[in-house]
C-alpha cells in the first residue's frame, strides 16, 4: 500500500516536473521551496528504510556485497555516499526527536548527519542540536557537533578512533577528472595542510609575477600534486594504460578502440603520451583479446645532465621569470614523440609555466640566452 502510494506521488512529480519551464520565476520560485522540503524527505525516507534492509539483511539476499553497495545502486550514488546514508540511519534509530525531525521534512541529510553523530556521543545535546538547525546554518551547527563530539570523547580515544577508520577513496567523475576524498587524524591532516598550503602560496606568488593569477584552489591542487614528485632524478611513479595497439600507433582512438588507465578510466592516446615525461609509462598494447607488446617508457635524467642544466639554468629559463626554487626539467621536443633526453633539449622550468607548457598549449622555443615563450594564439614574441 505504501509503495503505490509513494508510486503515485512521484507520477504527480513528474507532471510538475514537465511543465516547469512553462510557469513564470515568482511560482518557480515557490515550486524551489516545495522541491527543497520533498527532496528533504526523500532522503529521510531513503534513509530510514535502507536501515530497515540493512537490518533484515535483504541485500544480501539480492546478491549484494554489503548493504553500502546495495544503497549506492539503488540511489545511484558513490559507495562513501552510500556508507554516510547508512550510518545516519544507524544513528537516528537511537535518538527519538532528531528522527521525528528528519521524517517531517525539517533537517536536511546534512543537518541530520551532523546532529546524529553528536548526539549519539552526547544524547544530552540533541535538543540545542536541533535548536541551532532551526535557526542558525549549516556551517555553524556543524561546528557546534564537532565541538560535542571533541567534548564527549577523551584525545586518545577519538585520535584513536579516527586513525581506525581513516581512508583516501578516489574516483573518476563525469568529465574525467580524478576525485579525491580522505579521512586523517587531525595531527595528519594539520600536518598535510600546512605543507599543501606553504607550497600553494610559493606557485601563488609565482603566477602573480608572471601576471596569470588563478583561483586559491588550483594552486592548492597544484600543490598537492607536487608532494607526489621524488629527489633524485628517480622516476616519479608507474602507471599502467591499456591501449588498442593501432590506436597507440596512430596517436588518438577512433570507435570501439580504446585507451585508458587501469582503475581510472578512459584517457586520450596523447595523455597517455604525455604520462612518459611524469615518470614510467607501461603501454600494454593489445588487438582484441591478444596482448600485442608491453612497452615501457621511461624518463631518467643522467646525473651528468642534470649538472649541466642545473649550472646553465640557474631560474626558471621564461623570460621575465625568477623562480629558482622547485625547478622542472621539461624536453623541448616531448619525451612521447621521441625528443632526446640531451641538454639540448632540455630546460629547467617552475612548475607553474612547466604546466602551462604542457596543458595549456604554450611554447618555448630558442636558445639559453634567447628564449622566446609564446602564447598558443600568439605568434612568437621577440626574444628578451
């Protein structure tokens, strides 16, 4: 009864749904409010029954891993989503009045999350918990639970508790990018951030010099990315790509080919090209089910040649540039397309006009003495 009643709602939402682009902003508006409270309790009502499955065990009868695994098809969402869902609805099934307030529409998952942790630990909160969700925001009850939380547990046992359940997850979203997700202790968290941040203000202030600022995002990325290079001269990492042997020979996929890195996802042959000057590249380059070559790529400066670059490029080799710290040698002619590892084809590069370079299209041609540093639109500009 229940399910065609709810089964008969989402047919009168659809109907809405299709006429919404008809109606003019001030019921758009209104039709905001309303969507924003059913979607509230959709999620309650997604929450509380996936605990009702979970405790029966009925994804397991369905064939399922785990009950996460179970919610995060049926919500079409990741496998952390899906886990976060979860444990609210272990953590409201203890606290009567959070679970009356996330049935009626009144907190939002979040909301629901943050109160449910912390009450939980401290039952005595609940009702300032609720309170600050009915009229304060999100930001500031999620620092009032965090502080109950902090109160309710001793250092060394939340320390304790958090190491226990740490986590790095990634995933490929829908553009292709790589996401990250991370769950650390606070001293490792501290600890990573400060590094993170102290690199990001050092490109920060790079870019400024070169007139290119960017968001504080993308230098706190860049910075993150540039933890993961070694001393040395050693290659940086291996990364394995599966790639149709005739795609890989022609230098780009064409349909029912493909090319991509295993646990990541699809990537283009050129990407998979430029991966050879980050590190060690294996190629495994296959015909259908038949594996034609393993191809390994690799890029070692030899010490002798470092010396010489690090003598003859004492900065960032950009005209105007004076970056000195953090230098990154870059071939002239890409590693991928055969350019020699020669101090005639190299040059030292910050990283932020190194990355330019290579994602954005920008060119360093010349000489030392005699750089020129273009614009991919631009014709070449004269050399300083």
């Amino acid at each position: 009864m229940l399910t065609e009643r709810l089964r008969e709602a989402i047919t009168i939402t659809t109907r809405i749904l299709d006429r919404v682009e008809q109606i003019d902003a001030r019921e758009a508006a209104d039709l905001v409010e309303h969507f924003a409270e059913l979607e509230r309790l959709a999620v309650a009502g997604r929450t509380i029954a996936g605990r009702c499955v979970e405790k029966a065990g009925l994804w397991r009868e369905r064939g399922y891993r785990s009950p996460a695994q179970w919610m995060a098809i049926q919500a079409q969402s990741t496998i952390g989503a899906a886990i976060a869902t979860l444990e609210t609805g272990r953590n409201v099934e203890q606290l009567a009045a959070t679970r009356d307030a996330f049935k009626s529409g009144s907190l939002s998952a979040h909301q629901a999350r943050e109160i449910a942790a912390a009450a939980v630990a401290s039952p005595e909160t609940e009702p300032s918990l609720l309170e600050t969700a009915r009229t304060d925001s999100v930001a500031h009850l999620r620092e009032q639970c965090r502080q109950v939380i902090a109160s309710a547990a001793r250092d060394d046992d939340a320390d304790e508790r958090i190491h226990r359940s740490r986590f790095l997850r990634h995933w490929v979203d829908a553009d292709g990018a790589v996401r990250l997700d991370a769950r650390l202790t606070p001293d490792a968290g501290a600890r990573l951030i400060a590094v993170v941040d102290s690199r990001a203000r050092v490109l920060r202030d790079e870019a400024r010099r070169a007139g290119a600022p960017e968001r504080r995002e993308a230098y706190a990325a860049d910075a993150l990315i540039s933890l993961s290079a070694t001393s040395g001269g050693a290659p940086r990492a291996v990364v394995n790509v599966h790639v149709d042997h005739a795609a890989w020979e022609r230098g780009r996929t064409e349909p029912g080919e493909s090319c991509r890195i295993a646990g990541l996802g699809p990537i283009s042959v050129a990407t998979a090209r430029r991966l050879a000057t980050e590190g060690i590249v294996k190629a495994v380059l296959d015909d259908g089910a038949d594996v034609k070559a393993v191809v390994h790529f690799g890029r070692s400066i030899p010490a002798r040649v470092r010396t010489a670059l690090e003598a003859r490029d004492e900065t960032c080799v950009v005209p105007g540039c004076e970056q000195r710290e953090s230098l990154e040698i870059d071939h002239l002619v890409p590693f991928a397309e055969g350019g020699a590892t020669s101090v005639d084809n190299l040059a030292r590069l910050c990283r932020y006009h190194h990355a330019m370079k290579t994602h954005r299209g920008w060119r360093l041609e010349g000489r030392p003495g005699a750089w020129r540093w273009s614009r991919p639109d631009r014709a070449p500009p004269k050399s300083a």
